[in-house]
C-alpha cells in the first residue's frame, strides 16, 4: 500500500470518527432524575405481574411436576 | 414511550437526491443528510483547507469532552438515590428447582421458544439440543460439524432454531416432528463472519437473522437467501454480545464487545447511535430493560451496568467488592425490577435494578454460568453451565421463596 492510501485512509477513518462524535454529541438527553423517575414507574406498573418478583401459587405453576394420587 | 435519540429518516439526499435511508453529516456547522454512500466519498475526500490528520484527531478528543460534558450537566442525581421511596424488597430464598441434563460438554448458550416451555441449547462438543422444560425431555438433537457452538436461537414461529460457532456461520434448522427425517439434512448456512459467531437472535419473524462475530462486526441476513442485508461496524474487537430492542420500541439493537464498548444501532441504516465506554474489560451480556429505555450488560470486570438510552449515560452499577469474577450473561424478570446475573464463580446473583442492592445469591452449578434467560412469561429463569447442565428456578408465591 503506498504512503499516500494509507494517509488517505486514515483520514477518512479520522473524519468518520469526528462525524460519529458530532452525531452523538448532538442527540437530544433528558436528565437522569426524570429517567429514573420513567424506570421506577414501569417498576410500579407491572410489579403485579411478575411472577418471579411475587411468586406463583403451586397450583398455577406450569413447572410443577404433576403427581398422581395413590389411594392407600 | 417515545425516544429521543436521533431516529435516521428516509429521503432524498442532499448530495446525490437519490431516495435512501439518511444519516446526518457535518460540514463546517451546517447539518446534511446524506445517504451512506454519499457520507463514505466525503469521508475519503482529499484533505478540505486547514484539515490535517493532527486537527481531525484534536477534534475528535475535543468532542469526546464535548459529550462527557453534554452528559454530566443532565446527570443531576443517582437512580439508586430517586429509587429510596421505593419499598424495599426483602431478602429472597433461591435454589435449583429442575436440572437438565443431556449435554456431554460445557452448555454456551441457551434461548427459549416464544412458547414459554420449549427451548434450546448449545454446548461445546457440537451438540444443539431442543428441550421441553414441563417434562424435561429431549425433543431434537443435531450435531454441528464444529465444537464450540457459542450462539443458539429460537426461531419466533418455534418451527426452526438458529446456531453457530468456530464455524464462522450461523446456520438454520428447520425443526419436524418426522422421525424419519434427518435434521442436519435440511440445515440452510445463512451467515458468513470471518471469525467465530458470538451471538445470533433471529428479529420478529423467521426472516432475518442479527448475528455477531469475533471479527468485530455484527450483521442483518435474510435467512431464505442468505444475503447480507446490512453490516455494523464500529467495534475495535470481537463483538461478545447483541440483544433487540422490543418491538414497540423500534429498530434498532444493542452489542456488546471486547473493546468494552456498548454500542446501539439502527438496523436500517447501519449506522451507530449511541456508544457507552465505562466498562472496565469485556462486555459479555447486554440485554434491554423491558421499556426498551435502558439496557444492562453484565463484564469480565465483575460489575454489572445500567445504561439509560434517553439520558444517555450510565445509570448503575451492581458490584459487591466480594464479586471478583467476571458476569457472563444477564437478564430482567418481566417488570424489569430484578436484574438475574450469571457469573463466572459458578453462582447467580439477583440484584435489585432500582436500589442496587443484591437481593440474593443461588448456588448450584458445578462451573462457570455462561448463559442465562428469564422466560418470555417471566414465570422462570433457565441457567446454563461449563458444568453440561441447564438450571431452572421460579419462585414461590406465598413466602416469596425462589
């Protein structure tokens, strides 16, 4: 490769970094505390429905192993 | 709920007006749009007026302050701090309740079937074995022609799985229930790495296939051709991990890699959104919260990471200094309030995301926890091991008991 493609080649990869840093340092942010505040409440909002958050009755539970009855 | 980072349009492109998904591009402090292609012959110009290779890099450091900055004046409090009204949730008592056993080597990975009791696995030797976790029976088997099948899925529809490893491929598996036919008979190659395949997920429908790979990029095909439908460059390693953003959320994903970045992409467009550098070494699990807002990784530093994509930043850290090694894979029960972490010393920690605080630790495997996936109804978490089992664990409802 002559010295003149690989300038060249870094150049663009140098330029294609400043243009990925301008894009990202462009984007619209919201404060952490409001973030938080969204994570917390879907947290709230679907608590109730998380089976390893509350526990699934024996009955429900689709693992169970299913035992048959013996008659002694 | 609606994201604020830069979506890329589709349109006309302000250098060649052809009709092509855009990206934005600076020139002096005018903002473009330009197609990719276009974007790429600006990027190998030669060299505009007062523009050396020495200025480009000056002002690539200069704009890494720049967003360092950016991000630290939104960063106005902790999430563990907002999260202290949050009731607390108390100390949970966790053991294996079923173990699958088959495989002859370590278990690499492991994905469920939409239908909540099926699902797939990968081990060292080659094998990829499809289970039903309700009776723990076998019910497909294929050997791979490599060893080390580090990546598995299972397809939405559940009629087919998805796997590869030092093969460099991902290749698929249509699954049947005739006994008279050979699996292996109608396997279809779909992609094509140049370095081992770390990771596969197929997107909402048998389709499309996302994929990773030890040579540093990740990439969209088309399973019925085979063609590449985009590529993903970006990373300066191996790409150890990728995971899909919800589908409410829209298209785009996340990846995880050995350069200890975090990257997040649009999948139309191939182009990289949003990029977290604060793990310390490999990142080997991200997985999205399930609002699609926020994404964790789990890394060979021994933390596990919250990154929220709205605030852009980093959100927490769940590290104990009695954790030393490293998080092999993560993921979020379905209210996204625990965050289960597999880990290298051969147990799971459960952490709390909001306080981060570890509510409790499981034991059980006899090695390394390298994969681990909660249910897609977040009844149960399944755990696979170097020690050629699978674990699965729920909890109980009335002591809280898991």
């Amino acid at each position: 490769m002559s010295s003149k493609t690989a300038s060249t080649n870094n150049i663009a990869q140098a330029r294609r970094t400043v243009q990925q840093l301008r894009m990202e340092a462009s984007i619209e942010r919201i404060k952490v505390s409001k973030a938080s505040a969204d994570l917390m409440s879907y947290c709230e909002e679907h608590a109730r429905n998380d089976p390893l958050l509350m526990g699934i009755p024996t009955s429900e539970n689709p693992f169970k192993d299913k035992k048959t009855c013996t008659i002694l | 709920m609606d994201q604020t980072f830069l979506v890329n349009v589709f349109g006309s492109c302000d250098r060649c007006f052809k009709q092509r998904a855009l990206r934005p591009v600076f020139k002096k402090s005018e903002q473009l749009n330009y197609c990719s292609l276009c974007a790429e012959i600006m990027a190998a110009d030669g060299l505009h007026e007062n523009e050396t290779l020495a200025s480009l890099k000056s002002e690539a450091e200069s704009l890494k302050g720049k967003l360092e900055e950016e991000r630290a004046k939104l960063h106005d409090v902790e999430l563990h701090q907002v999260a202290e009204r949050v009731e607390a949730l108390g100390q949970f008592v966790m053991k294996t309740r079923r173990t699958l056993k088959g495989h002859g080597n370590k278990v690499l990975c492991m994905d469920w079937c939409k239908d909540k009791r099926r699902l797939v696995s990968s081990s060292q030797d080659g094998k990829v074995i499809v289970w039903d976790s309700f009776t723990t029976n076998k019910e497909h088997a294929v050997t791979m022609p490599c060893t080390w099948v580090m990546a598995c899925a299972y397809a939405p529809s559940g009629c087919a799985i998805a796997c590869g490893g030092l093969d460099n491929k991902c290749s698929v598996y249509p699954l049947t229930f005739d006994k008279n036919e050979n699996m292996a008979a109608k396997k279809k190659s779909v992609a094509m790495h140049t370095n081992y395949l770390s990771a596969c997920s197929f997107t909402n429908s048998d389709m499309q296939i996302l994929t990773a790979s030890g040579d540093g990029t990740c990439a969209l095909w088309d399973v019925e051709s085979g063609q590449l439908l985009q590529s993903f460059h970006g990373h300066g390693a191996d790409v150890l991990c990728l995971d899909l953003a919800p589908s409410e959320t829209g298209n785009t994903f996340v990846s995880g890699g050995c350069d200890k970045k975090a990257m997040v992409w649009d999948m139309r467009s191939g182009q990289c959104v949003q990029a977290f550098e604060t793990h310390e070494s490999d990142i080997n699990s991200v997985r999205y919260y399930p609002s699609g807002d926020a994404f964790a990784s789990g890394s060979d530093d021994a933390t596990c990471r919250l990154y929220d994509l709205r605030a852009d930043r980093e959100v927490a850290i769940y590290s104990k200094e009695s954790i030393i090694f490293g998080a092999s894979s993560v993921d979020f029960s379905l209210s996204g309030r625990l965050l289960f972490a597999g880990y290298n010393d051969y147990t799971i920690n459960v952490w709390d995301v909001l306080k981060g605080s570890r509510v409790s630790i499981l034991f059980g495997h006899e090695n390394r926890v390298s994969t681990l996936r909660v249910s897609p109804d977040g009844t149960a978490f399944c755990s696979g091991s170097w020690d050629h089992t699978l674990r699965l664990g729920w909890a109980w409802a009335a002591k809280r008991e898991l």
